[in-house]
C-alpha cells in the first residue's frame, strides 16, 4: 500500500516538470515543492470494517532548471494516529529505511505550456528508489495551473495497491500480529496533492515576453478596422484581463501566442511559439486552422488583405 503513495509522488514530479514548469515558456525556472500545501495519504480497513486514514508528514524536493527532478519522502514521518504502530511501521515495514526517493530527466525543451487555469490529464513515467529497490512507475495525473506561480498536481482516479508490490506483506504481518489482529487489507486506497511553487530568484531571472509592437508600425484605417472588428467581438474584447470565448486581444500585437493569463488555450497555440507580429498575425486572420492546426478558434479567416491589415490596426490602437 506505501508503495503506491510514493509511486503517486514520483509520478507527479514528473508531471510537474513536463507540463508546469514551461508553463511561462522558460527552461530557466525551476520549482519547489510546496510541503505545507502538500499531502500525502492512504488508507486501511482493519477487522473487515475499521477504516483508517495515515500519511506522510514530511515529503521535500522540486525540479531543477535543467529538467533534474527529485523527490524524498521521509519515512519515518508516517502518520497513523497511534504513536506505538508509526514506530512499527518503520521497524518492520519500512525495515529502518529513512527514506524513500525520485530521480528523473526531463526534456524541459519539448515540453509545451500550460496558461494560468489550464489543467490537463497526463501518463507519465519515473523511477523510485525504496527499500534498496529501483522501481519503474507510471499512472495517470491531473495537473492545474493554479497561478503564475504556483501547479497542483493531483491523482486522476482513485489508485489501489496490493502490499506485494514492494514485499512489504511480511511487514504487515507482522504489524496484525502485534496489534492481535484478525486481519488487515492488503489493498488500499492512495490519494495524493502536491503543490509546487516557482523559484523567486529563476521567475525574476526569466526572458520577459516580447514588447507589443508600437502604434506607429502598424498600417491599416483604424476607423475601417473598427468595422471588421466586429466579426471578432462576439468572442473577443479589447480590455486588459477580459477574456471571453476567446482571448482578450489587448495588446496582442507583437506579443507572445498563448500568453493571455486565465485563458485555456488549445495544446496547439500552447506549443506554437509563436510571436504575433503583423506578418504572423496576418497569416493567422486569413487562415487560422492552417497556421496553427488543431487551434479552438472557430473562425475560417478574413479574405481580403485590406480588412485584415486594417483590424490589426484597429486592435493597435485600441490597445494604447
């Protein structure tokens, strides 16, 4: 059963460093583990109807710049309520082992971002180290971009382990045999959430987005953009932090795609890297579906240069 809460953890390290910490785009930050908005926990039934919940108290660790994730999880902090049986279970269960840990790689490069809201499903892989033992793991996780700063990681569905999985059943044994017990599951439920927090000196560090392209570089009738901009205000507005169905569009011009805090975007336009400058925006309003494939917006594009070059005008100057 301890097996599957440490598997939970190092599963969700590497979530984390896949999906949340690219999520600005930056392979320069990395995170730390948040342990007093973390937990850890599993379940036993004892008697065939005594149901009882125990956790770790103490689980450390983050993901490096460079994509290096380490997770411990300290032993000897196992809570079960019942000071005589957490010392059991680090005698006979955990057989004096301090701790348990996660090393992983990651690509952080590959990895595309997650706007601020966005969550996501994700399989994924890591190795555990326990008891002497290196363990390949993998599950399904739920990952949310809580903030700027801050991903939870969760588990997805409810996990169940047997106690074979790490050989830990003579342990358990010999816990229902000093608790003069008829019996214990040998299969438990494990729930997990992980709070991991950006680095202050890697956020301050990290490339800013580029600048919105002036006013002044944009050429378009303004007051004829106005009125193609209508095609696009049922999903978009032109006010700071207003999202609709779609982004706000204030100044979109010459900033990075996909950056809009709040917003949910497709796995496509989070992966684009794109820049909207006025070349790339003008290819992206003629033909949304064939710049960015797999793009949200339902819009087929504007056919004429001129009103595409006027909007885009009209959103500039909108966004002064």
């Amino acid at each position: 059963m301890l097996n599957k809460v440490m598997r939970a953890a190092a599963i969700a390290a590497v979530t984390l460093s896949g999906h949340a910490a690219t999520a600005d785009g930056h392979a320069s930050i990395s995170w730390t583990l948040d342990a007093s908005a973390s937990k850890l926990a599993f379940g036993s039934v004892k008697k065939d109807s005594v149901g009882e919940v125990h956790s770790f108290e103490t689980i450390s660790g983050g993901v490096s710049a460079q994509g290096a994730v380490a997770i411990e999880i300290d032993l000897t902090s196992v809570q079960t309520n019942i000071d005589i049986r957490n010392e059991r279970f680090g005698e006979f269960v955990f057989k004096g082992a301090p701790k348990a840990t996660l090393n992983a790689e990651v690509d952080m490069a590959e990895m595309s971002a997650m706007a601020v809201g966005a969550s996501d499903v994700i399989d994924v892989e890591a190795v555990l180290s326990f008891l002497g033992a290196d363990i390949e793991v993998e599950a399904e996780m739920f990952a949310l971009r809580v903030s700027d700063t801050q991903v939870m990681i969760t588990t997805n569905d409810m996990i169940f382990v047997g106690t074979d999985d790490l050989g830990i059943t003579a342990g358990v044994d010999k816990l229902m045999e000093l608790a003069k017990l008829p019996g214990i599951t040998r299969t438990t439920p494990v729930t997990l959430r992980l709070m991991f927090t950006m680095d202050d000196t890697k956020a301050e560090a990290a490339p800013a987005a580029p600048a919105p392209t002036q006013v002044a570089a944009v050429a378009g009738d303004v007051d004829a953009g106005k009125k193609v901009f209508k095609k696009c205000k049922a999903c978009h507005k032109l006010k700071a932090g207003k999202n609709g169905a779609g982004p706000t569009l204030y100044q979109i011009v010459g900033a990075q795609a996909a950056a809009v805090e709040g917003f949910k975007y497709s796995k496509a336009m989070a992966a684009s890297g794109l820049v909207w400058d006025i070349e790339t925006l003008s290819a992206f309003l003629a033909k949304p579906k064939s710049l960015v494939k797999g793009t949200k917006m339902a819009f087929n594009g504007l056919k004429k240069e001129d009103d595409i070059a006027n909007v885009i005008a009209y959103i500039a100057d909108a966004s002064k």
